[in-house]
C-alpha cells in the first residue's frame, strides 16, 4: 500500500534538505507509475518531471502513436490533483475551455440570474490535445491560464487552483486542419519535447504488453500539498552566479543582433526571450534535485538547452531552403558559448 500523503503542516517543518530528499523520491514513485504503461522514453520521462516540479508548461510533439497522449494521462493518475483534457478541433471556441455566464433561476427568489459555468482549463493538470487543430483564437484562450494562473470572462476574473499546468501534445507532420501556433504561446511553454521512435527492442515489449494482460493500475502516489512544497524548494535551491550568466549567455547569443555569430545572423529571425533563460535556470535546478544534488551546474542547463530553445528560436526563409534546422543550431550554439571561468 501506499503510504499516507504527508499533510500541509508537517511539510512546513521541513527543512529544505529534507524537501529536496523527497523531491528525488517523488519523482522515483512517479516514475514508476509511469513505467508501468510507458515503455522506454526515459528522456522524456525525465523532462516532464522537470517541467512538473519547476512549475512549467510542456509540448511534447511527435508523430501519431509514440504515446504522448498516453503519458500525459497516466502523469495525471500518478498524481492526486484534478485532470482535465480538451480535444481540439477546429470548431472549438475560447468558452469551451474558459467556460462562460449562463442564464439561471434563482430557486429563492424566481428571477434569473448570471452564473459563471467553470470550463475545463479550471484543473490542476490540463491535456490540452493536439492543440495546434483550433485557431489562434481559441489557443489564445489558454495564454492568461498559463501564464498567470487565472481566467478573464466577461470582465470578471477567475483564479485557477494551485499547481496548474498545460500538458499539450502536437503532430508535427500534418497540415490539413490545423495552425500555428503563435508566439506568445510557444513562449509560455518551458519546455517543448521532441519524442521519436523507440528501439526495436523497446517497441517490442510495447507490442508484447499491449497485446496481453491489462497493464497494472496506475496509483496516485504525489499529493497536491507535496507537489506545491517541491515547487518552492526548486526555487530556494541556490544556483551558482556563473551558471546563472552561462544560461543568459546562451540565450542572448540566439539574438541576431550586434555581436551575435554570423551563423545566428544568416539563419535566425528571432531569437528566444527572457522566459528561456528563467526556463533553463529553473529546469536546471529541478534536473539537480531530481538527481539527487544540491546545486544545479553548468550540464544541467546543456541538458535542457534544446527543450527550452527548439521553440522559442525562429528559423529564417534561408535556414529553411538549406535545411538548416533549430535543434543544428543550438548545437553549433552550446560549441561555441564558452562556459564561464571559474572564479577560484
């Protein structure tokens, strides 16, 4: 069985090492629940775990049947907190996912009414499903929820209940029937994550247990109260000066300005903002705790820079004809930004 969620009051006793020991714990029992449906994918695991225990939004983008949806869903069961998935269609309108006033009888009084319906964005974890199948302005719907954790409608404000994040997944291959996403909304993810196809072997275990017994029950193993706790201690762990410049470093030199690379200024129109090196330093120290250590390093923000990038770097018309694509130029970026000297 498992054991009994520690209450709010005995999680403010904690002192931050003791937080950080259970971090890495939670995010092993996670994991775990996950491996029971979820074969393989071990990157990706890692990096939705980041993105829970930093506070972040994530897009996991990949072609049909790798099993996004799946882990999104069993992520969701795997923690008490209230789930919530959108399909979206081209039909779909911003009431849909906001919610929206709806005329009702009072039973007191016999007059009608104004009541707000709340909408499916109001819960903790939100699957927002192949979101690039709506228009820009239904999307546009979710750029308030996930970045300031509350909903306008009609004038009237909404908090939505903490943690909140968006979970979406996209197919990168189809183009009937669907749209871009904007900008706006690309930045508001932390991390987009690109998952490909398994090995062989690994695709034959999935093959193997899809095919025969029912997978194991997914248990709900991290509470609501645990998961607001780790938030916080990822954002009271220090992280040295020098990592925190590093990871500055290496996103304004995605800018094609004055003293960028001269590949930067051929193949980029725009380079990533303010929100990439606060989604690097973050990760980086979410990655640390979840390993197990005290202090996030300079290959903490290596690791996370082509999630945090990918998105947030656009490509020009010239990239484009050479094939030059943006997971290549982060590479030739993290070769030629220096990491920072020490100061000992």
């Amino acid at each position: 069985m498992t054991a009994p969620a520690p209450s709010t009051s005995e999680l403010d006793r904690l002192d931050d090492g003791a937080l950080a020991d259970r971090l890495q714990g939670a995010g092993q029992r996670i994991a775990s629940e996950l491996r029971k449906v979820i074969v393989g994918q071990d990157v990706v695991v890692e990096q939705a775990l980041i993105a829970l225990f930093a506070g972040g939004n994530c897009l996991l983008v990949g072609v049909p049947g790798l099993a996004k949806t799946l882990l999104i869903s069993t992520l969701a069961r795997a923690l008490d907190l209230k789930f919530s998935r959108i399909q979206f269609t081209p039909d779909l309108m911003p009431s849909d996912v906001t919610g929206t006033d709806v005329i009702q009888d009072d039973p007191a009084t016999g007059q009608r009414r104004l009541a707000f319906m709340p909408g499916p964005v109001f819960a903790n974890v939100l699957l927002a499903d192949e979101i690039n199948r709506t228009p820009p302005k239904t999307q546009a719907a979710l750029l308030e929820a996930m970045q300031e954790r509350r909903v306008t409608v009609q004038g009237r404000t909404y908090e939505l209940d903490k943690p909140f994040f968006v979970f979406a997944t996209q197919n990168p291959i189809e183009l009937e029937g669907t749209y871009p996403l904007p900008e706006a909304q690309l930045d508001r993810f932390m991390l987009e994550v690109m998952l490909d196809y398994l090995p062989e072997e690994d695709e034959v275990a999935v093959v193997k247990s899809t095919t025969s017994l029912p997978p194991e029950a997914v248990q709900s193993v991290v509470s609501k109260e645990e998961i607001l706790a780790y938030q916080r201690v990822v954002r009271r762990l220090p992280i040295a000066d020098a990592v925190t410049r590093y990871a500055v470093k290496l996103v304004r030199t995605t800018r094609p300005g004055e003293g960028a690379p001269d590949y930067v200024k051929q193949f980029v129109s725009y380079g990533a903002s303010v929100r990439a090196a606060q989604a690097l330093v973050l990760g980086a120290k979410a990655r640390a705790l979840l390993q197990g250590r005290a202090s996030a390093s300079f290959e903490d923000v290596r690791a996370l820079a082509r999630p945090v990038l990918r998105h947030r770097v656009l490509v020009n018309f010239t990239a484009q004809s050479e094939k030059v694509t943006t997971d290549s130029l982060i590479g030739r970026l993290l070769e030629s930004v220096p990491l920072p000297r020490s100061s000992l």
